[in-house]
C-alpha cells in the first residue's frame, strides 16, 4: 500500500486535546471532528490540509485520554497517515480501529512542513520526493494494511478479516 501526501509538522507530547478539543467530542461525525482537527496549535489546519496530505511529530504523539476521537478527527479532515518519533500506546489502538496509518520513524526531523512524501507501507520506506531521500520506518503488517484498506477494524470484521 502507498501513501503520497504534503507534510503537515507538529512537535513532542501532541496531546488527544490538542488533537481534537474536549468541547467538540459531543460528536463522533468524522468530518465535523476534523474541521477542528488540531485547531487549539493551528486554528487554519483543517483548512490547510488537503486529502491525503500527512502529519509528522515528534516524541510521545497522542498521548493524554483514550479518546477514538483524536484519530477520528486526523482522519475526518483528510490526513492519510501519522508518522511520529513515538506514540502514545493507547494512540495505536484507536488509529487501527478507524483505520488509520501510523509509523515510527526516527528520521523525522530530517522532514520539513511542506514536503511531498510518499510512504511504501509493504517496505518501511519513507520516500521525501521534495528531497530526494529515503527513509527507514516499520513494514507495516499486512494484515494492519487490510483494516486500513478496509476503513477500520469493524470493516475488516464485516468483510471476512483475512483475505
């Protein structure tokens, strides 16, 4: 599976909150969530973003409260994937049950706001197309590219899991 998007850059500890404002989470409409989709650092981020762009952060992202709303909301407002130094545990799990993508990779701050990147999830390459460099992330399980593919954990259920 491949992924191209424009890199949207944020730093360390990017909290659920700063992901998606406790006062939004009345709704679990994935496109109302991500119009205020990391509004508290970036008020302009959900307008900025276009389907299939991609953010890079830091240390220790999504961290803070077990909400599936943070990753909802990443996605609602057209963001393919995450790639991060490091997430928060709890991050991971609520990402593969909406189906979104994320990596680790310690070659993030060779990224820049901006950059077109595309990410070979099969690999763990990570091609920076604005640069002209490669780098090395996990190879993402295919059966995590199915649930991807499929939107989500109860996608993949209803649709037979392993093909």
């Amino acid at each position: 599976m491949i992924i191209k998007g424009k890199v949207h850059k944020f730093g360390d500890d990017i909290n659920t909150d700063d992901i998606i404002a406790a006062k939004y989470l009345v709704s679990t409409d994935a496109q109302e969530l991500g119009k205020h989709c990391m509004e508290t650092i970036n008020p302009n981020f959900s307008q900025a973003v276009s389907p299939g762009d991609i953010i890079i952060a830091g240390r220790n992202f999504g961290c803070g409260s077990s909400r599936e709303h943070a990753p909802l909301a990443i996605k609602g407002c057209g963001v393919s994937a995450v790639i991060a130094r490091s997430f928060a545990a709890i991050f991971f799990r609520n990402a593969i049950n909406i189906g979104l993508p994320f990596l680790e990779s310690l070659d993030v701050d060779k990224i820049n706001p901006g950059d077109f990147i595309q990410i070979d999830l099969s690999s763990g390459i990570i091609q920076n197309i604005t640069q002209n460099q490669d780098y090395k992330t996990q190879v993402f399980p295919e059966f995590l590219q199915q649930i991807v593919e499929s939107g989500g954990l109860i996608p993949w259920i209803k649709r037979g899991s392993l093909k």
